[in-house]
C-alpha cells in the first residue's frame, strides 16, 4: 500500500512532470540547434569544372555562388592527349549535384606529360608476346623491321628512333619502339 501512496503522490507526480517537460525541451533545442549547425536545406549547385585549367577553375569557383567550395587534386596520373595539360577531366561530385557550403570537389587533373616508366625485356620473346607485353605497360609498338635470322618473329633488338635501346631504359609512356625480328632464313 506504500508504494502505491507513494506512486500517487502530489511529489512523485510533480517530478515526472518537470522530467517529462526537461525532456521535451532538450528535444525541441537538441533539434533546433541541429538544424542550424548542419545547415539543414542550404544546398548549391556544384558547378561543371571539366575542360577548365587548374588556375581558371580557382578563379570561376572563387566568383560563382559556390565560392566556399574547395578544390581538391585527387589524381594526375593518368595523361590523356585529348585533354590540354593541367586541365579537369573527371570532378566529383558531378555537376548540377547540390552539396552543403565548404564541401570538398574531388578532380583529376591531366598532367603535364606521360610518366616515364623502364622498357621491358622482350629481347628472344615472339612478336605476338612482345606486343602484348608492350602495350600492357603503356608503349605502343612502331616499325617492324625483319633480318636474316633462324627464329621467325622472334625479337632480336628494341629501337627507339633508329637507335639501340636495352631492356630497362626509362622512356616516356605511349613512346613507339621499333622491334627488330628473325624473318626464319638462315
């Protein structure tokens, strides 16, 4: 019977009140506040950045609506001719996507050049594995040139430009090396 007296009490009633009342308004301020800090529904259009030089694209982000955007260099690796050097080829987010303000846009530059990467032995390897080998790394095969040798299309030399070059010589990516093959006659 206490305990019941007890639950029934003006006090214990009183308290639950003010319990329940601190509640809801921690609630009511907990969202409230959390709408401002986050910047609930205070979106801008991220703009289209590809085909714009490093430089312009600063400046174009700098004079939009979306100036407290930040540009971040992801990667410059991956050369590409159609692109001029230093240009955006690929952003994230897309464009026309909305963000909130002072998010980050990711780009991929195109780099100044091809990176330089060492020839691989395709010295005594036939011709169809030397291509393969070739192109997977990033060179393209150029002139095939045929001398008097027993091993038919088999690699005797690598030329770059008329010249002699030896497995392992640094060369640009997409460079043309000329093979020099046995044409299978003595």
């Amino acid at each position: 019977m206490k305990i019941l007296k007890f639950f029934l009490s003006k006090t214990f009633l009183k308290n639950i009140f003010y319990i329940a009342l601190t509640t809801l308004v921690s609630i009511f301020f907990s969202f409230f506040i959390l709408k401002l800090v986050t910047q609930h529904n205070c979106y801008i259009e991220v703009p289209n950045l590809v085909g714009f030089e490093i430089s312009k694209a600063n400046r174009f982000i700098e004079l939009s609506e979306a100036r407290s955007l930040k540009i971040h260099v992801l990667d410059s690796a991956k050369f590409n001719p159609d692109y001029p050097p230093l240009t955006i080829m690929e952003q994230f987010p897309t464009a026309k996507k909305e963000v909130k303000k002072g998010r980050k846009v990711y780009i991929t530059l195109n780099p100044v050049g091809f990176k330089k990467i060492k020839v691989p032995n395709v010295i005594q390897i036939t011709l169809r594995n030397a291509e393969t080998l070739l192109n997977a790394v990033g060179f393209e095969v150029g002139e095939l040139i045929y001398r008097d040798n027993i091993g038919k299309d088999m690699v005797l030399e690598m030329r770059l430009e008329g010249k002699k070059i030896q497995p392992g010589y640094t060369l640009q990516q997409r460079k043309k090396i000329d093979l020099v093959l046995g044409n299978g006659k003595k």
